[in-house]
C-alpha cells in the first residue's frame, strides 16, 4: 500500500459537471435533492447549495454529462501552498489562477492541475460563506452534513488504480480509510477509499468497463428522515432509482442511489463514520459493498 510521509488536511469543496440538460437538472435538484439553485438555465450556468457556503456543485452546459472538475479545500495557505510544491515537485503541471478565477469560486487562492487521468483539479483555501444568506431549502429539509469534513465524496473511474492511488497519497497526502473487492453484475472490481479529513472518504476510485468518469457523488443528510423523504420524492421525478436503501459495509452510510438527468449517479445517505483518530483507524479489505440492501435496481 502506497503510504506518504506528508498527510494533509484536505476536503472535497466542490464539484462541476456538464449537463446537457439544465432545466432538468434544476427540477431534480430542488424537487428530489433539496438543493438550493442559483442562477437561471438559460444563462448556461447553476449553482447548487446545500450549506452555507457559496455553492458546492456547480454546472454548466456541455454534452459530456460528465464531471469536468473536483475542487479540494486546504485549511490554510500553508497547507494549499504545500500541495503546489508537491504536484511541481512531482512533474504535474499547476496553473495558479487570477483572484477573479478564485472570486469565481468563492475561495481566497485558487490552483489547477490535472490527474493522472485527464481530469481537472483544483485546490483552493478560505471558502466563501454566507450566514447572511443561509442554505435555503425548497421543501423541508434538517441539512446537510459539511463543515470541515466537505461536500461529501466522489466515487471515480479510472484506468489505472495503482498510479492513482501513488498520486492520491504521495502527492496530495490523502489516507487510505479501506478497500473492497467484489463482483459488480460479473464484473470483478477493487475500489479503494481515501480521506483527507474526518470523512471516511472524500474520494474512491477504481475500474469498471463503463462510460462515465464519475460514477456517483455522495451528499450526506443531517436526518434520516430526509434520505427517506427523498426516496419517496424518487417516483415522481421520472427518474431511475439505480439501488436500494441500504448500509454501507465501511463507511457505515445508510443510503439510496438514483440517477441524475446527466446518467450520473448521486448516494443521497445519513449516518456515515467520522475518524476521528487516524492511529485508531487499521486499513481493512471488504468483499461486499454493503451489511444489507444496496440492490442494483
């Protein structure tokens, strides 16, 4: 298992996708999800909020229905200037970006780089937050589970698990939470978890024969309630629920899966695991994803 020296503190701030269909992506968000939209489809760009921060998804037109970037907080311009040195250090490329980019985002400094797989990175510290416009949900809705621990996680595909992981923690300096192996529909697959903070993870990755780069996105409710609300909200959205309620066998979450407009999936989950003593915290290997549930629908 690749281990790094440097570990660092750092959080899943905010995700964008291409959508090709925003309207329906802002039904889904304020109907299903609870999620607060900014900004009109026919202007090419929304923004999603699901706290008090300035956004945390963002998206904007374009035919790939794809993620286009993930953005990682640091928790300070020490830690975010540490993580430059170290991609320079290891042969990535970084653009910093100019303070209006950074105002774009809603974080003080801002930098990009590119995965080991094309993908963009970004990595920004001091968020922008807005307790005097707070998260204003459509429906009733207990929040959402954010603070230092983050947006919530990605779950990636990528082509080569073992370059990505050495990039994940030798580079970046995330920790590796557990790893599963299991059969996907007669698929073999190893998906491995890591963390940059208490979240078990803020980002999974491995290998499956499909087309998406992003195979779901996870955001965390505060109430159980919520997640079973959603879940009856599923019907009417003309949507596909993917995978049953279930609970996750490492990160403990008790969750749903269902299909956004763009073929992505997203977790819509409560209850997930903090660590919060990485000493206490031993790396184990799991053959199943779930303790129940958690059927492919």
């Amino acid at each position: 298992m690749a281990s790094s020296p440097h570990t660092r503190n750092l959080r899943l701030a905010y995700i964008e996708l291409e959508a090709s269909d925003l309207s329906a992506w802002r039904r889904f968000a304020e109907e299903v999800l609870c999620l607060q939209v900014v900004g009109e489809p026919s202007s090419g760009r929304l923004q999603l909020r699901i706290d008090d921060r300035v956004f945390r998804i963002a998206l904007r037109s374009g035919d790939q229905d794809d993620v286009v970037v993930l953005g990682f907080e640091a928790d300070s311009r020490e830690e975010f200037e540490a993580v430059g040195a170290a991609l320079e250090q290891a042969g990535y490329s970084v653009q910093h970006e100019s303070a209006e980019a950074a105002a774009a985002r809603g974080v003080a400094a801002l930098m990009r780089t590119e995965d080991p797989e094309g993908l963009t990175f970004e990595f920004c510290y001091a968020s922008v937050y807005r307790p005097q416009a707070p998260f204003a949900p459509p429906l009733g809705h207990a929040g959402f589970k954010t603070g230092d621990q983050g947006l919530g996680h990605v779950l990636l595909r990528v082509k080569n698990p073992e370059v990505y992981e050495r990039f994940c923690s030798e580079v970046l300096g995330l920790r590796v939470s557990d790893q599963v192996k299991t059969s996907y529909n007669g698929v073999d697959a190893k998906f491995t978890f890591m963390r940059g903070n208490a979240r078990h993870h803020s980002i999974a990755f491995g290998t499956l024969p499909v087309p998406k780069r992003l195979l779901h996105f996870m955001l965390e409710c505060r109430d159980l309630d919520d997640v079973g609300r959603a879940l009856d909200r599923v019907p009417a959205s003309g949507l596909r629920q993917t995978r049953s309620l279930g609970r996750h066998v490492n990160d403990r979450m008790i969750s749903f899966y269902m299909a956004t407009p763009s073929g992505v999936q997203v977790e819509y989950g409560w209850g997930g695991v903090s660590v919060q003593n990485e000493e206490d915290w031993p790396v184990a290997t799991y053959d199943v994803t779930s303790v129940w549930g958690h059927r492919h629908l």
